[in-house]
C-alpha cells in the first residue's frame, strides 16, 4: 500500500470518530419536536377552554335573568298572597310552582357557575384569570399569541437543526461519490463554490435585514444614515454575541416603533445588553423596550434608561424581561397620565410578581388599581375620605406614588383583616385589589422603596450583567460564531455587486438558450452528444476527488459540533 493511500485512509478514519455531534443533534431535534407537540397542545386546549368559557358565561347570564325573574315573582306572589293558612288550594299551587321555578333555575345556576369555576382553575395553568372579567378575553389572544411565538421560535430552532443534520449527511454523501470513482471529478470546483456560498450565505441574510431597516426608516439606498446603521450592525455582529443580522432585526423593529436613524443607533446598544441579560433574541428585546417607550411617552434617547432600570427589575424580583414588558404595555398609559415614572411602576410590577402575579394580570391590575386610587369613586371615595388619605398636595399635583401607598398602608393597619380587605376592594376593585395589596405590603416592609432605589440608581446595569453572562465559553463560542459571520458578510460585499450583475445577465442569457434550443431542436441534439464526450474525458482528473473526500467529512463534523454547542442559535 502507498504512504498516499495509507493517509488518506488515516484521513477518513479520523472523520468518522468526529460523528459524536450527529447524536446530540439527533436528540436536540427530539427535543424540540416534543417541544413543539406540547405547545401546539397547549394552543388546542387554550381555545378549547376558551369556548368552554364563552359558552358558560352566556349560559350563566341567560339563567342568571331567568333566576332573578323567577325568585322575584315567587316574591311578588307570595306578597300578593293572604298568609298560608288563608291560601286557597288553588293559590298554593301557583305559589308552589313559582318557587319551584325559582329553586330549578337557582340550581342550574349554580352548577353553571361550579363548571365555570372548574374552567378557570384549567385557564390559570395559562396564567389566565377569570377574575378579571371582561378582560379575559384579552388575556386569552395574548397569552395564543405568545404560545404562538413560541411555537414559532421553536419550529425555527428544529429547523436549524435539520438543516445542520441535512448539511453534514450531504458532505458524508459526497465524500462517498467523491471517494468511489473519478465520475465526479469537477466536484471540486463545486464544492468550492458550495463552500463559498455558504459562508457568504450570512451576507445574503444580512442584506435582507438592512433592506427591511431601509424600508422601514424610508432612507435612499445611498443616505449615509443607512450607511451609519449598517455599519453599526456590522460592528455590533463583529464585536458581541450578536450577529450582524440579529443586530439589523434589532434596528427594525426599533424602525417601526417610528425611531430616527439617529435615535436606532443611540438606542440599540441598550437593547443589545438588555437581551444578552436575559437570553432573548435581540428583535424580541427592541420590541419590548420600544413598546415601553411608546407607552411611557419617553423619548428615543432613553432606551438606555428603559434598558437599565427593565434589567435592574427582572434580575431582582420574580420575573423575567418578557412578562415585565407585558406588564409595563398595559400599565404605560396609565402611568404616563399619571407622572408615575418608570422606575416607580416597574417597583410596583416588581411587588406584584413576588406574589405571583405577572405578565398581563399584573399590568391589568396596577392599570385598574392605580386609576381608582387617584380618582375614586362611589365606596372608594368615601373609603379614601375615612381614611383621611389625599392623593394631591397643596398645590394640587399628584403627590409621591410611594408616599400615597405608605400613609394608606399606615391607615388600613388600624383595621382589622376583614375590615382591610373590605376597603381595599372599595378603593381598588376587585379585580385589583389582591395586585395592590402586594404593592402595599411591599411599601410597608421598605421592598418597594428598595427596589425603586435599585431602579433609579441602574444606570449601566444591563450593560455590567450582559458581561457577566457571556463571560463563558458558550459566550465565547456565540461571539466567534458572529465573527464568523461577519467574515461572510464581508466576503459577500466584495463580490455582490458583480455577482448581482453576474446572475441577472445569466437570467436574460438562460432565456434566450432557452428560446434558441426551442428553434434549432437538431442542432441543439448535437450539441449535448458532444458535451458528454467532454464530460468523460474530464473524468481523467478523477483521482484529484480522493484528496477532497478526506477533509469534507472532517470539516462538516467540526461544523456541526459549532452548531450544537452554540445551541443552534
């Protein structure tokens, strides 16, 4: 045998002992598919549920009229009636039939109201509460629209992995081909163009990315503000655990929540470290933090503030940026009108989730709780006026949020638990009352004050934790996978030109070859027997395919061990 033969054989063995990704890919992708089942069950028994409940609910007003009529004309009849012993035979009868209507209905009323209560206890396992009336139907498309990104992120990732499966059975595929025989011997080229286009494949991702910015901000293909956004995404994907592509979906999203050119690239760094701090794509997390803007009606130039003081929040409480962006989008407005400041109501939020309570159910409760207590009405304005509580100082401005819940807390405490709970339902509602109260407990123990300091003092905060959590080797291995990606991006702009040129001239050229081998069929017949006499003579060069069969295998495993421990980011 040959040293050549002997190395290549070496070669090959050594590739085949780098197999070890394919099983964790294998179990990754049956993990999602579990994944994805489980998620598009939960999406089959929320709307299952949500009938369920629609139906019950019409059900139990329908009976809920028909009970009330009923027991009020056994009352009236009764009235109308002498006393039993002067009752007629034929007046108890009436009597007897209108109570019986009344007790028939009052029964199915209230098994009505067990199967409704039944259907809550399977909806809160959604994080859905029926106790917040009509808004439970909000609550249920929100919570279908997050199991819907969910499922949609997680069909993404099994994707990703069966195209990496599918990439490295193709290489072992084509060593094999390459390794048999010299049939294929202009695979080398081939693969050398495969090989390049998937390296500069992120390029032709990235470009797509840029022209959705450049849609969005309406710039010209040559405004030097789309120039700063591209290379501020290029830098960004070149320097941090973000790719380029990742960083343009970033800008497109902060795009249109209607952001300057100038105000995107001031805010997206903040929303950089904002996702790194708690592991979320970086489109999802401009999307959180310019819905907070909007809804707080702060300025573009505090997406740093909002990134700070968001991150200084969920790392310190019972949440996560997801749910606390919830909760700020319902509570925004209310805040806004109010003067309540960010920091104070992402305290609030922060009290609530220690309770338990996130996500919309929060968001709904410091929206109701919060307009009731500075404009009460009916029981609660008198609730207030007992207390001795005002919400406005001497010149009329709302005073401190924090200081209005501190004195009432102080005042409820001269009660006792019924009588507390009693005016707390009068001043916020039921359906806020149970949030509130955790909002209280925490101004009294000095959690909110603690908390709201955090807030106010965050300034660098998700820029300090983004650091620590990528200060790993997984870190590590996303930032060289970006890098990677920048290189293919740079490799795609040196040639995109030319080759946008390159391929719509071969368009025209293919559709006049097209036309001209419809016209001369004959000639065009000769032309192919002489193409495959070329073809045979070029399998001469075979040999060189036994060369490239020993690294194609080698270079396929390495890349799909990069995928998995990057875990198919």
């Amino acid at each position: 045998m040959t040293d050549r033969n002997l190395n290549i054989r070496v070669s090959l063995s050594a590739a085949n002992k780098l197999s070890g990704p394919v099983s964790a890919a294998s179990r990754a992708a049956a993990g999602l598919a579990s994944q994805i089942k489980s998620t598009s069950g939960d999406i089959k028994s929320l709307a299952n549920q949500a009938k369920t409940f629609d139906r019950l609910s019409n059900s139990i007003k329908k009976n809920a009229d028909a009970y009330d009529k009923a027991k009020a004309k056994a009352k009236e009849l009764a009235a109308q009636f002498p006393k039993f012993r002067e009752q007629t035979e034929e007046q108890r009868k009436i009597l007897l039939a209108a109570r019986q209507e009344r007790d028939r209905y009052g029964r199915t009323l209230a098994k009505e109201k067990q199967k409704l209560q039944a259907v809550g206890e399977q909806m809160d396992r959604h994080n859905i509460s029926i106790r917040q009336g009509d808004n439970v139907t909000a609550q249920i498309t929100r919570r279908t629209e997050i199991y819907n990104q969910q499922l949609a992120e997680q069909q993404r990732r099994l994707n990703a992995v069966t195209r990496a499966q599918s990439s490295y059975s193709k290489a072992k595929e084509m060593r094999g081909k390459l390794a048999t025989a010299g049939a294929a011997a202009t695979a080398g080229s081939a693969g050398f163009l495969y090989a390049s286009s998937r390296i500069m494949a992120p390029g032709l991702d990235f470009n797509e990315g840029m022209s959705g910015v450049q849609a969005l901000t309406r710039l010209d293909k040559n405004d030097p503000r789309l120039k700063m956004l591209r290379e501020q995404a290029r830098a960004l994907g070149a320097s941090t655990a973000f790719t380029a592509t990742d960083a343009a979906a970033g800008q497109k999203f902060l795009a249109m929540a209607n952001l300057t050119p100038e105000s995107i690239k001031a805010a997206l760094p903040g929303v950089l470290n904002m996702a790194l701090a708690d592991d979320v794509d970086l489109g999802e997390a401009a999307d959180i933090g310019s819905n907070v803007l909007t809804q707080f009606k702060l300025d573009a130039d505090q997406m740093d503030r909002v990134s700070d003081v968001l991150t200084a929040t969920f790392t310190r409480s019972n949440t996560n940026l997801r749910e606390l962006g919830e909760a700020m989008t319902y509570a925004g407005p209310i805040a806004a009108d109010l003067g309540v400041s960010l920091e104070s109501m992402a305290s609030m939020a922060a009290m609530m989730a220690a309770n338990g309570m996130r996500g919309s159910m929060a968001g709904t409760a410091l929206r109701g709780g919060l307009s009731r207590l500075v404009a009460p009405v009916g029981a609660g304005a008198d609730a207030m006026k007992a207390l001795g509580v005002k919400v406005s100082g001497a010149n009329g401005s709302l005073r401190d949020m924090g200081d209005i819940l501190k004195e009432l807390d102080q005042k409820l405490r001269k009660y006792d638990r019924a009588s507390q709970i009693r005016i707390k339902k009068d001043i916020f509602g039921e359906e806020a009352m149970v949030g509130m109260g955790a909002v209280l407990e925490g101004a009294a123990n000095g959690k909110y004050d603690e908390q709201k300091k955090a807030n106010e003092n965050s300034k660098g905060e998700a820029e300090k934790v983004a650091k620590v959590k990528i200060d790993n080797l997984k870190g590590d291995l996303k930032q060289l996978k970006s890098a990677w990606e920048d290189l293919g991006i740079q490799m795609e702009e040196s040639v995109d030109s030319p080759f946008r040129k390159l391929a719509q001239g071969l368009t025209r050229v293919v559709a006049r070859v097209g036309d001209w081998m419809k016209t001369h069929p004959n000639l065009t017949y000769a032309l192919m027997v002489g193409t495959l006499v070329i073809v045979t003579l070029v399998g001469a060069l075979g040999a060189l395919a036994l060369a490239a069969a020993a690294v194609i295998v080698p270079l396929a495993a390495m890349k799909l061990s990069l995928f998995m421990l990057t875990g198919g980011a």
